[in-house]
C-alpha cells in the first residue's frame, strides 16, 4: 500500500475541485522542517479521517486515516531531520524498505508543501463577507421590497420597461414592506442601457432586458449569501420536507438537480432554492425564494408537472435560453435544519443506482461541486465536520426522472416517519 500517495492524501480546494499537487521535489524534505506554523492551523476529525484548513483561508485538506498518523507524527517530532521519525515508522508499520520510505516521505513532504501546509511565512487572513449595517428607515422611493434568506432588499427603478419584468421574475421574493433593510439596489437608465447600485455605488452596467434582469437576479443571490454567519454556500437545490427538515440535492451544472428539485416542488414539497443554498453557522440552511431557473433541455421533461413551463417567456442567460418559473407552496421563511444529502447524477440508457457515502465522500462531493466556504475559523471547521456527519448521505444515478423520483421517496421512508410529507 502506498502510504502517502493521492490515495491516502487528499486536498480538496473550496469552489474548485480536488487538488492533484506537483509530485516534483524542488526542495530536500529536510529545508521544510520548522516552517510549519501549528497556530495558523485548524484540525478536526471527520469520520476516520482528519480536516486541516488554515486559519481564515478558504481551502480544506482531508487525510484519511494512515496519513493523519504520519501527519500527527510529523506534528510531534522533536528530531531536527523531521523526516527520519517518518521513515521509520513507514519501515516498521508499513514494512517499506528504507529507500521506499525516504523516497515517499519526501514525496509526501513536499506534497504538503505544495499543498500550502508548510509555508516559508506567516498566513494572510481572508477577510469575509460582511452585511453592512441596516438603513435606519426604509427610504419612500422604494418600487419594491425582496425577501432572501431572512433579509430584506430593497429596490429602486428609474424605468417602467424594467420595472415589470422584473417584478414578474421576483413575484416569489416580494414582500410588502420593511422597516429596515440589508442593502439597496438601484436600477439606473433604460433596458436598453442601464446600470445597477448597490448601496449607492456603481455594481455593473450592460445593455439588454434579459441581461439587467439576470444581473439583478444573481447580485440579490450574492448578497444574501455573503453574510458573516455563514457556514458555507451550498451549489445545490433544496426541498422543505413534512417535518420541516431540509433535504439538499447538491451536485455540479448539468447534473439534473434542478429538473429533480422542480419535479420534488411540483410533488408538494416546498422550494428552499434551485441553485444556491446557505448555510448558518448552527447548520441551519436558508431559503432564496428565488425563481426556478430552467434550462432548454428540461422543459419537455418537466411540463407533465409543470403545464405553465411553456407559457412562461424564454430569457438569454449567459448565452442559453432559459425559461423562469415561480416556485409552488409556500416559501420557507424559516431556517430549517438539514435531514439529508442527497447527490443526484443523470445517466441515460443505466440502471437506477443509489449509494450510501461516508462524511469524507460527502464532503468531497460537496466541495467539488463548488460550494463556498470563506474565513475559515477553528468553530467553522469544527461545525463543518459535525454538519457533514449528522445526517445520511446518498450518492444516486438514475436513466430519467420518475426513477430519479422513485429513489428519492424510498430514501426519504427511510427516515422517521414524521419526516415523510
């Protein structure tokens, strides 16, 4: 068994993928010794493996079970050759011969050097998101009032042409009235040149109808994400279920999660978001409210369900046409606490499958599926890990969507029956 190989070591960056770092040594393993700066650290277990991060850094780095022993060895070593209490415990409890256990220490050193572990210098800390502190009173000039994840927006527009489109794309998220509001948003000219403010200041300019109601749309999604409180940013869907526990369908683009989630919304079970899912620091998960955003490719599929689908009006978005459709039920006002991870894949002309996943494979699937993660502390990777691992997690691959359905249904009768709708 190779000890420390990509088998027994994995990086894992925030909103990227997982990271495969340069097995070259540009250094000897011995110039990294004494550059680790333990107080920069975090540490917490999951399942059998072990989560490291930096303190305010936006990146984790999972060891399972046999390189978190060679971790916590490196940790302990008093030898000025940091290498040599490794190699020699590759020589005894791995029975590599002692030019293989060099060679892997070694490699695994610089590993962690490349990986950002060991560093040559101090840490720069990320500063987070931030809310700006609320308005006093919300100003007579507002045309109307959004609600997301418990904050409230307001907006202003110059134009009528704009006004009503975008009233119809956020018809879900309207509420009538706030005292105090968490920023406002100005849109500026005519469709066919406009600009946007944010809290006074310029935030984007363009031209097109479609393209300032998408730009408005996803700088309201931004900024309800971009709080301080946040745990994380799930890219996923998310589904209300009987008991007021959320499930959280969480895959990257093009998986069907949103065709899933809208079919699971047209079934009675309300709509948290299609895309985008925060998260509090108490592992709570928030609702957007935000219009379904559909793809060409779903339409057919979904208009059994959904017969207004082809009514609505179809918008360019980032180059594809896209039809907005509003959620069904009530929209959830309230933080939920999660009761399931599910990771939904299409496959067409496969079987249906469905597989049970550690918290490590959760978590690496949440994370190569681009979630966010941002100002890393020792209290968020701590609620990080223990929010992974409370709730089953399931892996589910499935040719359509009425097997996509099935199997969802089966995995929610398999929690306590006050959670079934």
């Amino acid at each position: 068994m190779d000890a420390t190989g990509d088998d027994d070591f994995d990086v894992v960056e925030t909103g990227i993928s997982k990271f495969n770092g340069n097995r070259s040594n540009p250094r000897c393993a011995t110039s990294l010794g004494r550059v680790l700066n333990f107080d920069m650290l975090l540490e917490t277990p999951l399942g059998s493996s072990h989560l490291l991060a930096q303190l305010g850094g936006d990146r984790l780095f999972m060891l399972n079970a046999s390189a978190a022993e060679l971790w916590y060895c490196f940790q302990m070593s008093t030898d000025a050759q940091v290498e040599r209490p490794l190699v020699q415990k590759l020589m005894v409890e791995y029975g590599l011969s002692e030019a293989d256990a060099n060679e892997q220490v070694t490699s695994m050193l610089t590993h962690w050097h490349q990986s950002g572990l060991l560093h040559d210098g101090s840490l720069n800390s990320v500063s987070d998101w931030v809310i700006l502190p609320p308005f006093l009173e919300t100003p007579v000039s507002i045309t109307f009032i959004v609600q997301m994840a418990g904050l409230d927006f307001g907006m202003w527009i110059d134009d009528q042409q704009l006004t009503e489109p975008l009233r119809v794309l956020l018809s879900s998220m309207l509420r009538d009235g706030s005292p105090r509001l968490a920023h406002q948003l100005a849109l500026t000219g005519f469709a066919s040149q406009w600009q946007l403010y944010v809290n006074g200041e310029l935030s984007s300019t363009g031209q097109g109808l479609d393209n300032a109601l998408t730009c408005v749309l996803h700088t309201l999604i931004d900024l309800a994400c971009q709080a301080e409180d946040r745990l994380l940013v799930v890219h996923g869907a998310g589904v209300k279920l009987a008991d007021d526990r959320g499930l959280l369908l969480i895959a990257p683009g093009g998986s069907g999660k949103t065709t899933l989630a809208t079919a699971l919304n047209a079934q009675g079970f309300s709509l948290l978001s299609d895309d985008v899912v925060p998260v509090t620091l108490e592992g709570k998960l928030l609702g957007l409210g935000t219009p379904i955003c559909l793809k060409s490719g779903s339409w057919e599929v979904l208009a059994k369900l959904r017969p207004d689908i082809m009514s609505t009006s179809k918008m360019a978005r980032f180059d594809q046409s896209v039809r907005y459709l509003p959620p069904l039920g009530q929209p959830c006002t309230e933080p939920l606490a999660l009761g399931m991870l599910i990771f939904p894949r299409y496959q067409p002309d496969s079987l249906p499958q469905c597989n049970a996943l550690s918290p490590e494979v959760a978590l690496q699937h949440i994370i190569e599926a681009e979630a966010v993660l941002r100002n890393l502390s020792q209290v968020k990777l701590d609620a990080l890990a223990t929010w992974v691992s409370s709730v089953p997690a399931y892996a589910i691959s499935y040719p359509d969507l009425n097997s996509a359905l099935k199997l969802v249904r089966l995995l929610i009768d398999k929690l306590p029956s006050s959670a079934k709708p």
